[in-house]
C-alpha cells in the first residue's frame, strides 16, 4: 500500500515523462566536486555540478535548495528570472531527487557559499520520502538494514564510514612502505584453520564437496613465507558462525601480517608504530578520552601476564591448577559465573580465556599488551623457551576490547602435528571452538619455516575504538541482519 506522499511522488515523475524529460538519464558531466566547487571564489562560471537534493527553501520566486553527496553539501539559487521553465522545474521537484546544475559561484549574505543556477537537468526521482529526522524512528535496526539512508541523513555515520576508508588506506601505506607485500589468500577452504573459532559450512557443488568459510589466512599466509615472502599482509575478509554481541561480528575484515626471522616483540613494536601512525592520520590526534580516561597513544604501553591480572584481581593463581579440572572446580568454589554453557567440555586454556574476559580485560582501558598466553589456548604459536607451558604471544587490549592478536609462530612441524591432534581431540569431545588438524598445512611446514611472527586486528575493532562507538555494527557498511519475513 502507498502512502500519499508516495503516489504523488509517482504522479510527479509521470508528469515528468509527459514533459519529455527523461526522469532517469545516462549521465551528466561535472567540472567539480560538491567539496571543491564550496572552495571557489566568487565569479566563476562556468560550475557544473551534480548531487542529491537534501532541502528546499522557496522564498517567492526565488528558491534556495542543497545538495550533497557522502563528502559535502552545497547550496544552490534557482531564480525565476534568468532559470528557463523555473515554475515547471518546481512542479515536480522533491526532496530526494538527483539534479545536475551550471552556473556561477558566489557567496550569499549568510556568508555560504552557493551556485547561482543557469542550466538545470533533472538526473533521477526519488519515489519514497526521505525520513526527516532519522534518530526518530523507533526501529533502530533499520539504520542496519536500510544503510543507504543512514548515509543520507545521519553525518556521524558518513564520517565513520569515511574514516574506516582512510584507515584501511593508511594501514596498507604503511606496512607498503616497510617491504610488505599484500596478497589474497582462499575464503573457501577444506579446513576452518587459523584460530580458535566455529566456521560457517557451505557445499561446492562443482566439487560435490564441502567447504569452509575461512575464519583466518593464518595459516596460507605462512605457507607464503614458506615460499619466498619474507614481510606479507591480507586485508581479508573473515567468516566466524558465533554470538552477537556490541564487540562482535560474523562477518569482518581482518588484517594479517607476517613477518620472517622476526619475534613476537618485534611486532609489539611495529603494532605500535602503526597504530600511532594510522590514528594519527585518521583522528589527527593520538590522543582520546574514554569515559574518565585520557589516551595518549605515544605513551608507554604496559605488558602484563594472564597470571599476574587474575592473580591480581580475584586472587587465583591458574599456575596452581594444572588441569581444566581442578581449574574448574576453583572457578566454581570462588562463585564466578562464565559465559559458556557446558564448561565441562573446555581446555584449560579455553577456561582461562573465558575467565580472563570475566573478571580482568573490562578493567584493561589504556593500550596494554597480555603475554604469556597458556600453550593450549595458542595451538599455532611458538612455546616460551624457558616456559614451555606458556607461548611467545600478546594481545593489545583498549578499552576492554582485544584490538590486536600477535605471536613468534610455531615452526616445528612435529611439534605443530602435535598439538594440532590435541585440538582435535578437543574437538571431538564437544569443544566446537577447537582447531581442526590440516595435514596439508603441516606439510608445507616440514618443507621448513623460518623463525616467523605475525599478528592480525579487526578493521571494525579499530573503528569502534577510534569513533568511541557502542555498538560494533555501527561500524560496518552492511552488517549482517535476521532476514525479514515477507
């Protein structure tokens, strides 16, 4: 059923075909961009330029009206006396359209800058209303569902957007200028390896096969540096079948990178250099406040242990419960909830994770690096030569949220074949997030790997933190949605 407005809508735009224009045209030539034609002096002529309109203003026979475009608005003048079919124009005119215009530049007594119109083309009808003030409708996730129109009204997320085009640019300059070479690794692979995660399965029928949306490139990035890559990155996009959550989503960009003959400290440094020089280049500042709590990027950034932050915060040493049961039976002693239904079926290193998240990394706010990660929450990372129950391993944590996830790779193939049998015994137990065993992967390792580090962040992570965002699919174009029934 149509609202009124949108049947005059379509009333207008049969008005339109009767007058022999053509409501949807091939094309306009501009001569600039709503951005630069705004930067002119006064006087010049001719201007062409295109956009949607955002506003009407008639005042008489004179009207003002704005265009805009996802970079700027400008305002135009359209005069009854030196606009041909000015009375015609109006007629079908409505917020929402596309229009062409020529003319000449100059600014107004309000001092705004704006195109005095000679040559008006009409370029495309909008047949639904845009929504006037769009933080009014009550259906929050229709600026999710219906993202085009959240660009059109709502600058925060025109900004946001823009901003997460100029981080991904800056991230590949930067590691572009430090010898990285970016490729493209598979999104359907045989295995869902790389991470400690659950996959999304699909069926290649080709193949008469089944097939995994990758939930990482780990694992092909490092068979690159098997063959000859020595400093590789992916801008990748990544699938992970798990729980919706204000820091979560199942479908994102990760960046990946890795590096041979280096350590894991090695990244901490590099990690730092970039963040500092991509929010930089972003935010113009590498200082923000969080709530009560003032971030400068160029300060030191603190290194701590699983150990020492549980010990410190609920004082439970996990170098005292060797096994995932007896760590249980403590968690369960002291009272501490877990978000996790059957605990029973987790790895210690597993336990440990969900606890660390409980009760310690909401109180990490400053840019801080956790170490010391137990041997079975890090299947593909190296051991710690004087601790082998421990890898050579960190996550940058802000705010809460782990942006950053980094290691000295395991390059032992026997050792790899190994622990990799353990997670699939884990697996087979009922341990969905455990790493399934890629015979194929530990193959290319026994061709020999140098000593590797790597590390990976979410583009989103990083956008959610920049633009002090509550819910991570703010920043996304597209997230993902319940389909809607018909």
């Amino acid at each position: 059923m149509l609202s009124e407005q949108e049947i005059v809508r379509r009333e207008k735009l049969e008005k339109i075909t009767a007058l022999g224009i053509n409501a949807y045209p091939e094309r306009f030539e501009t001569s600039h961009t709503l951005e630069a034609a705004g930067k002119l002096e006064d006087g010049v002529d001719p201007v062409s330029v295109a956009g949607r309109i955002t506003a009407i203003r008639q005042i008489g026979r004179l009207t003002f009206a704005t265009i805009q475009d996802i970079f700027a608005k400008y305002q135009l003048c359209l005069k009854a006396d030196n606009l041909e079919k000015y009375d015609e124009i109006l007629s079908y005119l409505d917020v929402g359209d596309f229009v062409g215009v020529k003319g000449f530049t100059f600014t107004t007594k309000k001092n705004e800058k704006t195109l005095q119109v000679k040559h008006f083309t009409f370029l495309g009808k909008c047949l639904r209303p845009l929504p006037e003030k769009w933080h009014g409708l009550t259906d929050v996730e229709s600026r999710y569902r219906q993202r085009y129109l959240d660009l059109i009204v709502n600058p925060e997320t025109q900004q946001r957007m823009l901003m997460r085009t100029t981080l991904v640019r800056e991230v590949r300059r930067f590691l572009e200028d430090r010898t990285f070479i970016e490729v493209e690794t598979p999104v359907l692979q045989a295995k869902a390896s790389g991470a400690l995660a659950r996959p999304f399965k699909t069926h290649h029928n080709a193949l008469d096969a089944d097939f995994f949306l990758r939930i990482a490139p780990e694992t092909y990035l490092k068979r690159l540096i098997v063959g000859g890559f020595n400093n590789v990155f992916e801008i990748a996009r990544c699938f992970r079948n798990e729980g919706i959550g204000p820091n979560h989503l199942q479908e994102f960009t990760m960046v990946e990178g890795y590096s041979a003959y280096w350590n894991f400290e090695d990244n901490m440094k590099l990690i730092k250099e970039l963040f500092i020089h991509v929010v930089q280049k972003v935010s113009g500042s590498t200082t923000f406040t969080l709530g009560n709590h003032t971030i400068d990027l160029k300060e030191e950034w603190p290194t701590v242990t699983f150990r020492e932050l549980i010990k410190g915060d609920i004082n439970l040493d996990i170098d005292q419960f060797p096994t995932a049961e007896t760590l249980l039976a403590e968690i369960k002693r002291l009272g501490i909830k877990l978000d996790e239904d059957n605990l029973s079926v987790l790895g210690r290193g597993n336990l440990i994770d969900l606890l660390y998240k409980r009760v310690s990394r909401p109180k990490l706010i400053k840019p801080t690096f956790l170490v010391s990660h137990p041997i079975d929450l890090s299947p593909l990372a190296r051991a710690n030569d004087k601790n082998p129950q421990l890898t050579d391993r960190f996550q940058l944590v802000i705010n809460g949220v782990e942006i950053v996830n980094a290691y000295s790779e395991l390059v032992d193939p026997i050792e790899q074949n190994k622990r990799l049998e353990a997670q699939a015994a884990s697996k087979a137990k009922g341990d969905q997030d455990a790493m399934v065993k890629e015979d194929d992967y530990v193959m290319a390792m026994e061709y020999g790997m140098p000593p590797i580090s790597g590390w990976g962040f979410g583009i989103e992570r990083l956008i959610q933190f920049l633009s002090v965002c509550d819910n991570i699919k703010d920043c996304v174009l597209f997230p993902l949605s319940k389909p809607k029934a018909d």
